[in-house]
C-alpha cells in the first residue's frame, strides 16, 4: 500500500518538498520499500503559475487535506504560528503525523505539539526549523544521544553570515551590505528578525532544548543583534588574528546551562570562523565524540526540502515497523539557566578618548577595581586631541564587565564606548 502524504503550503519550500518527491521517487522507494504519493496540497491560490505538475488534488480548503482519511503524513510548510498551530494539532487528532519546517512554530508551541503528537501515538519531526538542510537535530537525537553535550555553537543564519562575510572581505558598511543583501534576496524587505538575532535565538531555543534534554524557551535566550558591527571592528578583529559572526551559544556547566545569540570575535583557527556567505554551521561537542561539525546551506527550497523527505522517509519507516512517537519529546531535564551576569568571556571594548597622559593608567585601574585585566591593548590616534583605544580583557563575569563600564562612562576623558564584544573560545584570541 502506498503511503500518502498532504502538503500545507506551496510556496519557495513545498515547491522543493514535491519536486524531491517526484525527482527522486526510484531512490526513495528503493530505501522505503514504499511508494509516496502526494494526495492532496492545500494552497491560498489556485490560479498562479507554478512550475510544478502532478496527479494531486490542489486545494484552498484545508479540510480537504487535514480530514482525508486515506492521507498518513501532513506537511506542513505555511509558515507562521498560525493558522499552522491549529492545522497541525487537528492532523495529529486525526491520526496523522506531522513534518514542519516551523521555527517559530516549534520554538514556542513545540512542547504542546510533541505532548499532542505523543497522546495520539504519532510522530512529529521538524528536522527542517534548523539549519535548512543541515542534519543536525537527528543527529542530536539519535546519533549523538550516547554523549552529555557541553557546547553548542551556530552560525544559523545566512543574512546575517552573508552581511558579516561581506563587510570583512571588501571592507564595507553594514547599511550598505544590508541594502545588497534585500536586492538579492537574502534579506527581508524588514530584516529585523535576522539581524536584530530573533532567527537564530528561535533557532538556538529548538537546538538548546534537544542537545541538554532540558526545555529552553524563547525568552530564555539573550539576545542581540549585529546592527552596532561597523568595518573598523572587523578591522581590529583581523588584526587580533579573529573574525565576527554572529553566533548562537549553547553551553552546559556545573552552575546550569547558558543560551545566547550575539556578535562574537571568533579566532581564525576555530572551525567556524571559515564558513562563510549564506552557509550555516553548527558546532557541537559531546564527552565522548569530542568536536563535531554540520555544514550546509540553511535554507532554500531545495536544501530546506532535502530536510523534509527525509524526515517523511523516517516516519514511513515508522509506520512500517509500528514504532511511532518513539522519539519525539526528549527533554526529561529541568536544567537551571545561567543568569546573564554570570556569563563568562573576554571582550573588546572599543573607546573614543581624550588623547591625554595617564588616561590608559586610569582606564586599568577602574577595570581593575571590578577585577578585570587586559589581554592587549590597540591605540590608535583620531586627531590631535583624541584617540581610539580598543582594550581586550581577560575573560570574565559579564557582571564584572557591566560594573567597569558604569565606571568609565562616568570619567571625562571617555569620549565614548563605540563597542562592546564577546569573545568566544577565548583561549585561542590572539
């Protein structure tokens, strides 16, 4: 008997979902022993012109699609909360699994659709929210489940890895690489969600949550953006030998876990620091496995699509051998999150100052009251009566840091803090 599938959505994504379905049918059966077929796809318009053709039911009445009884898998690739929410909970009442490529969906609605899926007995996979083609969160299921993971690190968002790459290549501003990147589709016409973090800190929420079996929520992740990254501090990190990218962090210490998206200089010599453009990268380290890295296109009808069937071909294999729902919510923890102020890292802190005697004496001393010493120092003059001072701490307490910035904001000869960066892998910088 074949196995029928229901598509919610035929845009950029459901249109990969059914050209790899249809290319690639001879393989997929091959590795299924089962034949998948689409039996119905839900659509908002009938009438445009699609470069897609088959025998299936194309329809702007979800019922159609969400109450078939014949249809075994729903796939849902809509985007947005809702009305994605309600469909997915309403296949899974009748009896169907679910495959999304839902982020947002999944970051803040995941743990009441895994309970939905689990109640009725059904599989819900997502492998598509993160890192578009990227295998990473079966990998965190399955392959990686012998190990404690300790560190999770991301470049999970192409727009903003395309923008950074840009401006450390050829030296640009980031208004300027912005205003390329919307011309050529890489950003929205508001690129808020990618380049104020929001993407990838739902991203890193779904990946946190699966590598520490322990749920993190949205709210749970600091967040900040890459708006402030001007070209004079891509300048100063390749004179540090380190690049920046915006970085989504999972760690999991004695004191509980921390979950943060943020610019950060990273060393060249760090697996990361080389993926550039629109490529995603996730970065994981487990006890036993030691490094590992995912590499990929995030994104994409094609890449986004890869992920899908495959989630569809497991939950066939599923089906086969009875053994649905049989990983689908795997946070049995209740971990403690770290508070902000008790983050660890060294950081670059650039300064405009008067260019005077004893200013960098009294700049160490104030960072010294809150404990902090410096890694190096960079000066470089403006004029004849200011000076640009860029200080590399040693790694410490973001509270700490906080603390000696309150400090020097209120000393006259600080012109202004022009940036404040985390490091990551610190034991590296130069």
């Amino acid at each position: 008997m074949p196995i029928q599938i229901g598509i919610l959505g035929l845009g950029t994504v459901g249109t990969g979902v059914v050209r790899i379905l249809q290319e690639n049918a001879t393989d997929i059966y091959t590795r299924t022993q089962c034949n998948l077929q689409i039996k119905a796809i839900l659509d908002r318009d009938l009438h445009r012109e699609r470069d897609i053709n088959g025998d299936f039911l194309l329809t702007d009445q979800p019922e159609k699609v969400l109450q078939d009884p014949e249809i075994d898998i729903i796939v849902e690739v809509m985007g947005g909360i809702e009305p994605a929410r309600t469909f997915i909970l309403e296949a899974l009442q009748h009896g169907k699994s679910v495959v999304t490529a839902n982020k947002d969906l999944i970051a803040l609605h995941g743990h009441e659709l895994l309970d939905a899926a689990n109640a009725v007995g059904k599989d819900l996979y997502f492998e598509a929210s993160v890192g578009g083609g990227i295998p990473i969160i079966a990998a965190l299921k399955e392959s990686l489940a012998a190990n404690h993971i300790t560190d999770l690190l991301g470049i999970i968002n192409g727009t903003t890895n395309y923008i950074l790459t840009a401006m450390a290549e050829q030296g640009r501003e980031y208004s300027e690489v912005l205003a390329e990147a919307q011309q050529l589709g890489y950003a929205e016409a508001d690129p808020s969600s990618d380049v104020d973090g929001l993407d990838a800190a739902r991203k890193l929420a779904i990946l946190a949550s699966i590598a520490f079996n322990s749920r993190v929520a949205l709210k749970d992740v600091f967040v900040e953006g890459i708006s402030k990254i001007t070209r004079e501090d891509l300048t100063y990190a390749a004179e540090l030998g380190c690049t920046i990218k915006l970085l989504a962090i999972a760690k999991h210490q004695n004191e509980g876990i921390e979950v943060r998206v943020h610019p950060a200089i990273l060393p060249l010599t760090h697996p990361l620091a080389s993926v550039n453009g629109v490529f995603n990268a996730i970065y994981v380290v487990g006890d036993a496995v030691g490094e590992t890295m995912f590499y990929g296109r995030g994104a994409g009808s094609l890449p986004t699509g890869s992920a899908i069937v495959s989630d569809i071909m497991r939950i066939v294999r599923n089906i086969q051998s009875n053994s649905t729902a049989s990983i689908n919510c795997t946070c049995y923890l209740d971990l403690p999150l770290k508070a902000v102020s008790d983050f660890h890292t060294a950081f670059y802190i650039r300064l405009l100052v008067k260019d005077e005697p004893r200013v960098l004496a009294t700049l160490a001393l104030l960072f010294a009251e809150a404990n902090i010493s410096f890694a190096s120092i960079i000066q470089k003059p403006r004029d004849e009566n200011q000076a640009e001072i860029v200080l590399v701490t040693h790694p410490c307490r973001e509270g700490s840091l906080q603390e000696a910035l309150d400090s020097i904001k209120a000393y006259s000869k600080v012109l202004s803090i022009d940036n404040v960066i985390r490091f990551e892998n610190e034991d590296q910088k130069a």
